[in-house]
C-alpha cells in the first residue's frame, strides 16, 4: 500500500464561507491513485475534493444550457418578423403564398423562372422568346409593317430564255474545239443543253426573251431596264459555228437592243416589222398582273469584247418597289466577239462542220 502524503495543514474559514463559482482552488500536491484509500486524510483535503465535483457538475450544466440554446434557435431559423415568399410575416411554418393574403405594404415575391404569364423577354433580334406568353399591350388590326432596310417580295415571276435564235434557226457559237469534235447543230428547243455540253459561247450576238406574270392580285408597274456589264475580257480565239446555212422569216419583232461596247449601255427601244406592217418600240412604263403577263425581247451585240453581262428590271407595285435581276440561272450572261475567226456550217449532205 502506498505511504499517505501528508500535507501541511493550512487555517481555513469556517464552512459557512459562500462556495467559489469560478472553481476549486488548485491542489498544490499530488492526488492519491485510483482506488487507493487514504487513511487519516484530513479533513480540509475532503472539503476540496466536494468542491471540485460541484464545479465540475456546475460547468457540465452550463454546457448543456448553451447546447439547448444553440438547437433552439436552429430550429426557429431565421427571423420570423422577414418577409416571406408571398408576404406573409407570421411566425412558425409560413402556409403556401397560394393560400395566405400578403399582407398590406409587404414586399412582393419575385416571380418564378416557370411563371405561366406573359413576359417581356426577347432574344436579340426583337423576336419573343420561346414561351414567353402573347404580348400584354392590345392587339392591332393593322397588318405588320416592313422590317427596316428589308426590300419587299417581288410580286413578279419571270421566265427567261436565254438560247433565243432569230426566226428560230439562225444563230452562231463560239467553241474551242475543231470541228471534227463538235456534235452536229441541235433545234433551238435544245440549244441551252447542247451549248452547255460543248462549253460554247453566244457569237456576236445574243437574243434574251423574258416573259413576266404578276404573282398578286394587283398590277404591277414595270419602269425601266438597266444594262449591267459585270466584265470585258479580250475575245477568245476560237472557230464560229453556224447553227443554220441561212433561213428567213416575215417577222422582226420590236426589241431593247444592246451594245455591250459602249461604255455606259443602255436597253434602248427599236421598232419591229411583220411583213411589212410595223411594229412600235417597247417603251416603259410597262403594265403587268397575272392576267395580263409582258414580254421584253433584248437584242445584245458585242465586235470588241467577250462580256458577262445582266439585266436589272426596275418595278412598282402594292407591296413597295424594287429591282429584278435578270441573268442566266444566277450566272450572268456571256456575248463575245467573233470578228475575223473561222466560220464553219454543217454540211447536213456530208454529216459534218465545213467551211
């Protein structure tokens, strides 16, 4: 058994002394091990150790006060006196905005990103966006206006030929190959095919008939044609190919003829014959509607160039005014010089290109 330590004995106050609340004093010796029985231990060191458990006991309850604290206001969580979603500042669990008024003067909810009425977002371009409900001003009666800077649609439809042969037989092509390698002369119905198969060239001259029907059902004003030359190029030196050894005809229909060699051409307006009856200049303005459709016959001539050209038709109609491109499929027109090449014609006796 372990010696008992023995300490000096100090004075103390007698017991009704009030209790220390910051805690025992420290002992100044050592404490007896676990389980060891102290014998004649005196009686002041006794004291000290009820008031060490009455410490300890008073700091255990402070903790689980400041525990039970902090769980309740956990659980009240924020303020109750906030507003809350649809107004309402009672306090506890707040009911659904749906079924408790908002009270007078208190902030309104933000609306949802899924709210299902009208909003006023638009994407970049002014357009509402997807889901974004019907407009909230009143609906006009008036129908939309033009987009700024967007031309209108052309109330006009044109059908263009651009193989036109005079009287339907004469006509001449330009081709880079000799005439061992070229197919006999076709009809002028299959000219545009047998010319894009030979990579031929309109030689001298090129006639171009547009026909125009109106789309609506207003007439449509047709004011002027302007000659665009988008390129001069020096002629090819290739052989001249006659479709035909000669033919005629009775008529010569009125035409805007075209020099492609002038520096600033014009579509200007010559008079027709048949059999000798004149026929008048076309002159603009010009008249067109679905029932009544016009025909202009353009007449290009070229001794000094190989050119890409194009025709722009001015208009006026219901719907606002604008300019139709005429041209071959989206690629312009092409008219060259055959002055001084080789011409050769078909020998249908022979089967083949002679001169």
């Amino acid at each position: 058994m372990t010696e008992p330590v023995t300490e000096p004995v100090t004075e103390h106050e007698p017991e009704h002394e009030p209790e220390a609340e910051s805690g025992p004093e420290p002992v100044t010796g050592p404490e007896p091990e676990a389980g060891a029985v102290v014998v004649g231990a005196p009686e002041p060191v006794a004291r000290q150790a009820r008031y060490r458990r009455r410490a300890a006991v008073v700091a255990a309850a402070g903790l689980a006060a400041g525990a039970v604290a902090v769980a309740l206001l956990a659980a009240a969580g924020p303020d109750s006196r906030a507003p809350r979603a649809g107004g309402s500042t009672g306090t506890g669990a707040t009911p659904p905005a749906a079924s408790v008024p908002a009270a007078p003067g208190a902030p309104q909810p933000a609306p949802s990103d899924d709210a299902s009425g009208p909003t006023a977002s638009t994407d970049p371009t002014g357009a509402s966006a997807p889901g974004s409900g019907p407009p909230t001003g009143p609906p006009s009666a008036s129908p939309p206006a033009q987009a700024p800077g967007r031309a209108p649609a052309v109330p006009l439809k044109a059908a263009v030929r651009s193989h036109v042969w005079t009287a339907g037989c004469d006509h001449a092509y330009l081709f880079e190959r000799g005439p061992g390698s070229v197919a006999p002369p076709p009809v002028e119905a299959d000219a545009p095919a047998w010319a894009s198969a030979q990579r031929a060239v309109h030689a001298g001259s090129q006639i171009v008939e547009v026909t125009l029907h109106g789309t609506g059902p207003g007439a449509v004003v047709l004011e002027d044609l302007e000659v665009r030359v988008a390129a001069r190029r020096k002629p090819p030196a290739w052989n001249v190919y006659q479709m035909s050894q000669g033919c005629g005809g009775g008529l010569t229909p009125a035409v805007f003829a075209v020099n492609l060699d002038a520096p600033r051409p014009l579509a200007r307006p010559v008079a027709g014959n048949d059999a000798g009856s004149p026929l008048p200049a076309p002159a603009f303005p010009l008249r067109v509607s679905a029932a009544e459709p016009v025909v202009l016959r353009v007449e290009a001539t070229t001794t000094g160039c190989d050119c890409d050209w194009s025709l722009d038709l001015r208009w006026t109609g219901p719907s606002g005014s604008g300019t139709l491109r005429i041209d071959d499929g989206g690629r312009p027109l092409r008219t060259s010089a055959a002055t001084g090449r080789p011409v050769y014609g078909y020998a249908l006796e022979q089967g083949r290109w002679s001169r």
